[in-house]
C-alpha cells in the first residue's frame, strides 16, 4: 500500500542506502526521480562510512549523515548510546519522509524502526513480511521468487511506486575540477599519452569471493601490453598495493618493457573517477569501480563472481565474464566450496578477446549492452 498523495508534499526527504559504493552509485537513478518528481525537495543521504564517501560527487544529495548501522555487515560494534543519539539527530531534522533502499537480500525493517522511533511520518521500502505499522508504504517484495531485477530497475520501481519518475536513468557521479588537474599532472609525470589507448585495470575487491586470480591478472595484462603495446595503469586501495604491485613485477616478467604503472592507494575516489575518465576501457572485478565506470559511461570488462545476479554494468558498454558453475549466486563473501571456479575458469585469452573487442566498438554508437542488461540470472543456463 502507498500514500502518494501525501508524498507530493513531501519535501524534507530521508535516503537511506548503508552499504558500499557501488551500492550507493546504483541508487542515484531512483534520487534523481525524486528530484524530478518533487520538485524544490532536499534529499539528505544516511550512508555507511564507506558510501558516504560518493555522496560529494551526487548532484542529486544535498546532504550526507553517516551512520555505521549495528544491522549492516559492514559495521563494528559500538555503544548503543551512538544508536540512540541518532534517533536524536533524525528527529531533530524534522523529515517529511523516509525512503529504505535494499537489495532483496536484506531486511528494511531495523531502518524503518528507526525512522519510526524518530518520528518520520513517511516510511517507504521493499519488504517480503508485513511491518504492520513500521512502514506507511509497504512495496511487497518480489524477489527472488517472482523475478530478479538489476540492483538500479529495483530502486527506480521503489520510488515510482509514490509516484516518482526519471527519463534519465543513468548512473550519476560529478568529476570535479581539481580531480581532473590532478589526474592529467598525474599521467603526464608518466609519459601517458591520452591521445592513444591506454587500460585501467582494478584487481582488488573487498570481498575475496569476487576476486580475479592475480596471475591471471598478470597473463591478461602481459597479453595486453603485446598486442597492444598501450600503458596499463592499476588502480586498488591502500590494502591493495602489494596485491598491485605483486601483479605488475610478474607481468613484466612476461612481457619486459611493459609500461604498467601502480596508483593503488595514491588516489581518492574523485581522483580515481578522474583517471578512469580519461581511459579507454575499464577491466575490474565486480566492485565498485565498475559501477563508477557505468556512471561515467566508459566501456567495461566486468569480471563478474557468481555470487549474485543484480550488479552488472547498468548503460554502458560492457563484457561480463564468468564460468556457469552449479554453486552460482551463494551470496557469499568467500566461496563456500573453496575453489573460485566462476572467476579461476575464465581463461585470461577471454579477457583479453572482451577488451579488444570494447576498443573495436564506434565509441559514437549505442552497442545492445547499454540497454537495460536481463537478470544475470536468466542468461545462465538451467
């Protein structure tokens, strides 16, 4: 049930998206149908640590709150007194309306009690049991037994549900300008050419799960840099630098004279987006950075672990890569079955094979992938 005519009113409006990066970058689209739709409303995001830190570059939040949510995998714990001192802070900013965006699997409700406890008449989510007086719009959720939906199509359906819509649904994410003098600085002190091609590659990922093996890393790249003879530039975080720097010391060993060069853990995230801009082509783990490419529209190679159909690239040119393998989509963040089967088994000739492929396509043309991409799950075979 929904009260759309109560949200036309609905003017100060609470975000709610707790999880990491990609996460928050996969529901700008349905905040960007609120701005639209509500016009002259302001949209305050409630993001853990890790997402807030996109908020800066999304047009669409005029304000952030981090919260480390004690419901959240991510979160450590802390004294209840934090929780309770942000029911506080909620209440104190006077919201017309709450919005709880999930991925199917997680439960809103911890979220809509908090909003509840804080007084925000408006409590908007997807959720497969009744919350009886948590939410004051209860969307029943669908999936996973009806259907699968991409992350972003479940986000934009949750809000057109009270009535907001969006003829753009592309990804969002500002570059700002003292990102893009420090990117250029940057890959002129390495004699980066960026009249020609050159590959950003991102090896790391925050789960080991969806991890590409760093020697196959090392094979693609070689390969790469043979038949291309282009710069390969890695990207990671601080914890990923040795993974990094242990990836290009074995690709020059197969290929001497490659020009690979290490950003991981140089770059913020506004400098990272920078740097991606101005490559041809993405290779990446499914991690945030693919999305970033997504909302920045460069092509992608997407080196996609089955541990869940909905994050594919959304609306731009892109090549997901995996192995069908029987124990796909465990929603695990380490392979339950020890072997990494749908990552290990693609060979790095495939990856090599996808991204000639991208730098091949007319940049100028719309190629079939950046329409809106079927559930990963129903292009698998049965």
């Amino acid at each position: 049930m929904t009260q759309t005519s109560a949200w036309n009113t609905a003017r100060n409006i609470l975000c709610i998206r707790l999880d990491h990066i990609g996460d928050v970058l996969m529901a700008t689209p349905a905040l960007r149908a609120l701005k639209e739709s509500f016009a002259g409303c302001r949209l305050t995001l409630l993001a853990a640590p890790a997402g807030a830190i996109v908020s800066r570059h999304i047009p669409e939040v005029d304000d952030t709150i981090e919260y480390a949510a004690p419901w959240m995998k991510s979160s450590t714990p802390h004294d209840v007194a934090d929780d309770i001192d942000m029911i506080t802070l909620l209440r104190e900013r006077r919201f017309d309306a709450a919005i709880i965006f999930t991925t199917y699997s997680q439960s809103p409700l911890p979220a809509a009690m908090l909003c509840m406890l804080a007084g925000i008449p408006l409590r908007l989510a997807h959720c497969r049991e009744n919350p009886y007086q948590l939410l004051t719009d209860w969307i029943p959720d669908p999936e996973p037994r009806q259907a699968i939906r991409h992350e972003v199509r479940r986000q934009l359906d949750l809000v057109a549900a009270v009535g907001a819509q969006t003829g753009n649904e592309r990804l969002s994410f500002a570059l700002h300008p003292d990102d893009l003098i420090w990117a250029s600085a940057q890959l002129e002190a390495r004699d980066i050419d960026r009249s020609q091609p050159w590959i950003l590659l991102h090896p790391g990922s925050t789960a080991q799960s969806r991890r590409y093996p760093a020697e196959h890393w090392a094979h693609a790249a070689a390969e790469l840099s043979r038949r291309l003879s282009c710069n390969l530039v890695f990207s990671g975080s601080v914890g990923e630098a040795a993974l990094v720097a242990g990836i290009i010391e074995h690709v020059r060993s197969l290929r001497p004279g490659a020009r690979a060069h290490n950003f991981a853990g140089k770059a913020t995230l506004g400098q990272l987006a920078a740097i991606m801009s101005q490559a041809s082509l993405l290779i990446t783990n499914n991690t945030g950075p693919a999305h970033l490419a997504a909302a920045l529209g460069k092509p992608v190679v997407d080196l996609y672990a089955l541990t869940n159909p909905q994050h594919t690239p959304w609306k731009t040119p892109n090549r997901v890569l995996y192995q069908d393998v029987p124990c796909r989509f465990c929603y695990k963040s380490v392979c339950p079955q020890g072997h990494h089967r749908c990552l290990s088994d693609v060979e790095p000739a495939r990856v090599v094979n996808a991204a000639l492929e991208l730098l091949r396509d007319d940049p100028m043309t719309l190629p079939q992938d950046m329409q809106d991409s079927p559930p990963l799950a129903q292009s698998l075979p049965a």
